[in-house]
C-alpha cells in the first residue's frame, strides 16, 4: 500500500515539475515583448506629449466638474 502511493505521490511531483520546467523555457519571450513595449513607450511620449497632458487635463475636469460646458 505504501509502495502504491509513494509512487503515486513522485508521478504527481515528476508531472508538476515537469510543467514548471516547461514554462520557465518561454521566459526569453516575455522578456522581448517587455522590453518592445517599453521601447514603444519610451518613442511615443515626446511626440504624443502635449496630446497627453491635454487629454489628461479634460479628463480631470471631467471628474472634479470644472469643465466647461
């Protein structure tokens, strides 16, 4: 009986383990898709600057209730 479950038991660690093992192989994608996304950032907010402040000057107007209506 023990035998059964000891066995049972290191299936269920070989299969867990495994599947972290697996995931960890797709950490270089994560990490390009982050640093293009920064990269993205980083070119859009000096050109899209003033566009950002303004949107973000209507929206707290919005919200407080001084906007112009």
């Amino acid at each position: 009986m023990q035998e059964r479950f000891d066995d049972a038991a290191l299936a269920i660690f070989v299969r867990l383990t495994i599947g972290v093992r697996d995931e960890r192989g797709d950490v270089p994608g994560w990490v390009m898709v982050t640093v293009m996304s920064a990269a993205v950032v980083a070119v859009l907010i000096p050109m899209a600057k003033d566009q950002l402040g303004d949107m973000m000057d209507n929206a707290m107007a919005m919200v407080t209730g001084s906007a112009a209506e």
